[in-house]
C-alpha cells in the first residue's frame, strides 16, 4: 500500500481565513479552511522559505523551496497519507516553525498553534574576530564546537539554561584557512564555515 504522495498545488481563492502570528513577524500563515484532506495556507511577508511535511517519526513526506516577491499560497492534498499526526515545517533564514497537522477520517486540519519555533545562530565574521549570537527561547542545552580544514576539534563547549548566548572568538591570528562552527540544539544542527582573514 505504498503509494508516491501526490501533493497538489492549488492556489484556494474562496476560503475563511484565520491568521497565525509567528513570532519576530518573519513567518505569518494564514490557515485556510480546506474540503476532505486538503490543508491551505498562505504567507505574506516572506520572500525565500523552504516547506516541508513530517510525519510523526521525523520522515520526511514532502519538501519544497519557494521564492516569490509575492504572497505564497498552497494547498497540499493529503488523500494518501494514513490517519495520524504530521508536520508542516517553515524555514526562513532566521528560524524553523512547525505546526501540526492532523489527519483523521477523511479530514485534514493544519493547527493555529506553533508546534516548535528554533531560531538559527547568527554568526559574523569581521576580519577574524567572530560573533556567535543563538536566542534559545526554552533555554535547551546549546553544543558548540569549532574545526579546522582537517576536521580536528578545536573548540568544544555545552551552554544550558540560557535564553540568550553571545559568544566572541578571535581568530584572526590562526593560521590563514577556513574554520566550521557547529551549533546542536532542539533536535537542529547548524554549521557555518568562516575564514580566519
């Protein structure tokens, strides 16, 4: 009973639309009501984003990147998908949001509430001497580590119970070469390469 999920794209122009708020206002879904297994959303203010759907073991059912200047709009058919909960992951290039979605009978509903909401670590390099900047809002432990070209540990340290992480290092004087940041936290791993110079 495998079957390759068809998720259809259809732009829904005559439905009753209800607003969720991510916080930061760089992702806003507006939820649409949608007929039998059809979920329907629509963003405002977000011009690149990546979509994706999960199911509740973390497999990954459908992924897409969508650019617009314009509002994005879609609809995704769920008609072959087993009654149970999945995920609709939202990710711009601050933060991933989830939200639920529920498939039951011959129903789809997408939720109004936030599932989960990780914000990405920004990371700046100004002439060797980095800024490592995380908001971890439920205050999870946050691993950091930090590797040369050849993939050797130079730097390895775990941050709980801070909502706010700021960090600095200084490595302008390293040897000229590129140096990979490695941020672990809420189930997520963030990697950015910067160079010493």
């Amino acid at each position: 009973m495998k079957k390759i999920i068809k998720l259809s794209l259809i732009l829904v122009a005559v439905l009753t639309t209800m607003n969720i708020n991510a916080a930061e206002g760089d992702i806003s879904l507006f939820v649409r009501k949608g007929k039998g297994k059809k979920v329907s959303f629509a963003m405002n203010e977000v011009k690149n984003i990546s979509l994706s759907i999960y199911d509740s073991k973390d497999k990954l059912i459908h992924t897409e990147n969508v650019h617009s200047d314009k509002a994005i709009s879609r609809t995704y058919d769920l008609a072959a998908l087993p009654n149970g909960t999945y995920f609709l992951e939202a990710e711009t290039s601050a933060k991933i949001v989830r939200y639920a979605i529920t498939v039951a009978g011959e129903t789809a509903a997408l939720s109004q509430t936030i599932s989960s909401e990780v914000f990405k670590p920004v990371l700046k390099n100004k002439n060797g001497e980095v800024s490592l900047s995380i908001l971890n809002l439920d205050k999870s432990p946050v691993n950091i580590k930090i590797y040369d070209i050849y993939e050797n540990e130079l730097y390895n340290t775990t941050v709980s119970e801070e909502q706010v992480i700021h960090k600095f290092f200084d490595i302008k004087n390293f040897p000229k070469e590129k140096y990979t940041f490695v941020m672990s936290y809420d189930d997520k791993v963030f990697s950015k390469t910067v160079t010493s110079k």
